[in-house]
C-alpha cells in the first residue's frame, strides 16, 4: 500500500489527497495503545528537503528537515532553534520529513527530545520539551 485517500476532488481529473503508509501504520498503533493522538508542538514551520550531495556525505543521509520559522514564545524558541537550521535527527531517530518529527513528538509523550541538526553547517544538539496542544473547548 502506497497511502489511504482522504479527500478526492470530483473535477479535477483525478486530484486527490492521501496519508502516506508508513504514517497510517504509526498512527494505528499509537489509537490502538492510547486510544487517541496527542499531537505535541515545537512551534516552527518546515519542510522536508533533499540534502546537496557534499551535505548528505558529510551527515550520513538523503534528507533532512529544514527550518523555515519559529513560532514566538515557543518551546523551540526557547530551545534557541532558528530559521534555517537543518535537522537531522530526533532521539536519534532521522529526520526525512515533517511526519518522522511528528511521529517522534507523538511516540514521547510530551518529554524532551534530543535534536540533531546543522546551522551554518556546523553540527549541534538542543533539547527541547515539546508543547502538548491544549485541548478545544
């Protein structure tokens, strides 16, 4: 299985949206164990990007997940991430896209994690104690 469709639009020659397997295959267990998905924050934006090829030599994978922004008043401000910063692991797990730190936030529970990450090419580890989402009213 490649993904579950959830939304298809009707005009649009086929376009439609899908959560990836291997997200899927997490989630399901983590509602199975707990029953629901706590999805904690750090309070940035960023995406998933392929390395350049003397970058990924250097760190030892393809991709990484780049930082584009960070959230004022944030646990990753105050873990002092910055735009820019290119993170590479999370508790030792790497990072290839958003969804592997997302998995990562999820399966800790709201402890801290241990980043691995680059800026200004130079290699760094923070801490950070991600946010649990405050529940809607």
């Amino acid at each position: 299985m490649v993904g579950i469709n959830t939304a298809v639009i009707p005009r649009a020659n086929g376009l439609g949206f899908a959560i990836p397997a291997h997200t899927a295959a997490w989630v399901t267990a983590v509602l199975i164990r707990d029953g629901l998905i706590e999805r904690p924050l750090l309070g940035i934006s960023a995406q998933g990007i392929d390395l350049a090829p003397r970058v990924a030599e250097e760190v030892g994978q393809q991709r990484g997940v780049r930082v584009h922004g960070v959230a004022n008043d944030s646990p990753a401000s105050t873990a002092s991430l910055k735009p820019a910063d290119l993170l590479l692991s999370a508790n030792d797990r790497p990072l290839h896209s958003v969804d592997d730190l997302q998995r990562v936030l999820v399966l800790s529970r709201g402890s801290d994690i241990i980043l691995r990450l680059r800026r200004d090419g130079q290699p760094l580890s923070l801490s950070v104690t991600p946010q649990l989402k405050p529940k809607a009213a």
